[in-house]
C-alpha cells in the first residue's frame, strides 16, 4: 500500500487543528499515512493545539517567522516520507474526504498531479470567486496550462514531482505550470468546498498584484529558462539597431551642416545603443548563470519519462 503525506501549513489556525485532524483520521483509517503540520510564524495557540494532540502520526515543523505559503509548502513537502504527498488548507474548507479518491485517481490513471476544483464555493462572490476566475482565466491563457482553479489547495503529487517543483517566493499559486516545467502528467477532479468555521482568511485584495508580477515570472520560466538569451539579446539587438539608424540619421545631418547637439532624438539614439548592449550582455549572463546552474548541481535540462531496451522489445 502506498503511504500518503498529508501536507497542512497553518497560520492562525488554533480552532481548526483539532477538527481537522479527526476527519483526517476517519477518512484514511485505514491507510498508511502521515499528517505534517508546517506553522508560519503563527501568534495563536496554533502550535500549543498540535502539539497537545501528542498524536504519533503528526510531525510538527515550527518555521521561525512568516515565510510565506510556499516556503511552508516547501518545507512540508521536503520532510514527507509518503510516496504520495496530499497538500490541503488548514482552514477545515477542504474536505479530506476527497482525498481517497484523489489518490486512487493517481494510482489508475498514473498520474503526477491530481488538482482540485472547489464545487459550489462557499466565499464572497464579489471579494473572492470573481476575481478568482479572472486571474485562472488570465493564468490559463498566458502559461497554456489549462487548469480550471489554480486556488484550491488540494491536491495529490506523486512525491518525485513534489520534490522538484523549485517552490520559493510566492509560486504555490503556479503549482501546475511548475509541474507542467517538470512534464508531468496533470488531471484535476471536482472537490467538495466548505464555508470557514472558525477563524478569519489570510486572502486579501492586495494579493492580485503579487499575482500578476509572478505570472510575468512565470512567463518567462515557461518561455526562457534555458535559453534567457533568446529573450535579452533578440531584444537587445533589436534595440541596438533602432539606436544605431537613429545615429546614422544623426550623422548625415551633422555632415550637411545642422546642428544635432542636444537634440532629443540623437539622445534616444545614443539610449538605445547604451540599452541594447545591457540586454545583450544580461542575455550572456544570464546564459552563462544557466549553464552553472545545471553543471553545479549535476542537473540535466530534460526528464526521461521511460526507456525502453531492445531486450524489453523482443521479450515482447
């Protein structure tokens, strides 16, 4: 039987640890699990609540400050054992009743990632699923990667993938187009959602603008990781040429006799030149940090998904 790791971070949550982690135990009963609970720099009981549970299924990771949902994310997922690892809110709105079913999706269909949906949502219209399927509507476009709701955190990884999603930052929010980088087979499912109980929700307004500074990121990983000078040096160079015409146009003027110092358009001529060269040398920067990047760490700009030998062929 597979082992699970359920994965939580909590911030604020002291209500909702007990509840949760009893559902939890009624659903997968029988089994073979693990319960991670990852506290962000919470200034509640959060951290007593758990702890007075003295369950030996629970191991509690106390981060020193608020790092941030994936920094806690990431250091659940780098302390699970399972070979399946289950991420789900502390907020009791996900349902770890889904979670079997999740994980049996995974094992049948071999896949990677199972995503959740929220069905029938239980938050503010106006102030939380509006905006929500805006910015999943504007993520699907941009990255390719069609996932209904980037917002639900529940979901099941295979734990090879989980421990190679590169997690930091604010990119839990991209979890399938960084599972997507790795090639890994993506399935998402309808989830039961909840209305929060107890407690108040860590998710404001102001997070759209973070939001949309990381899908540039994103972009840009999708697009440009292993080749930057593609996007730095084409446009550099572009630049540089528009800056060296303008130049050109400068001197045949100079030559006939008019006066050029000072004019706006030999200073944009001589930005341009000045700006093409820096993004033609962040590209070679940027190619040169790629490369170290892969050889010091012994990584390889691919996954294998399977090999097969031409013993295995003629057994067949």
């Amino acid at each position: 039987m597979s082992k699970l790791s359920v994965v939580i971070c909590v911030y604020n949550e002291e209500e909702n640890i007990k509840p949760l982690v009893e559902q939890i135990h009624n659903t997968l009963a029988t089994s073979n699990y693990e319960i991670i609970y990852v506290d962000d720099g919470s200034t509640d009981s959060s951290t007593s609540v758990i702890k007075s549970l003295k369950d030996p299924k629970i191991t509690l990771i106390e981060l020193k400050m608020n790092y941030g949902q994936s920094s806690a994310l990431a250091a659940g997922i780098e302390a699970a054992s399972g070979d399946f690892i289950v991420t789900l809110d502390g907020d009791l709105q996900n349902d770890p009743a889904d979670i079997p079913m999740m994980v049996g999706l995974a094992e049948k269909g071999n896949w990677d990632l199972v995503a959740g949906i929220r069905k029938d949502r239980k938050d503010g219209f106006l102030i939380r699923i509006i905006p929500s399927r805006i910015a999943n509507a504007i993520i699907r476009r941009t990255t390719q990667v069609k996932i209904r709701d980037y917002g639900c955190a529940l979901k099941v990884f295979r734990s090879d993938l989980a421990k190679n999603l590169g997690l930091y930052g604010e990119l839990h929010r991209f979890i399938p187009v960084l599972a997507s980088f790795e090639g890994a087979s993506i399935t998402q499912v309808e989830v039961n959602h909840r209305p929060r109980q107890y407690g108040r929700s860590k998710y404001g307004i102001g997070r759209t603008f973070r939001v949309v500074s990381d899908l540039l990121l994103m972009l840009f990983l999708r697009k440009y990781l292993q080749k930057p000078m593609h996007l730095f040096g084409t446009s550099g160079l572009f630049i540089f040429l528009i800056g060296v015409i303008i130049n050109l146009y400068m001197l045949v003027l100079k030559f006939q006799g008019k006066d050029i110092w000072g004019k706006p358009l030999l200073l944009l001529g001589i930005l341009l030149l000045i700006a093409g060269i820096q993004l033609i040398t962040i590209g070679i920067v940027a190619e040169l940090q790629i490369r170290t990047y892969f050889e010091s760490q012994h990584k390889k700009p691919y996954r294998i998904k399977t090999v097969t030998t031409g013993e295995a062929n003629k057994a067949e």
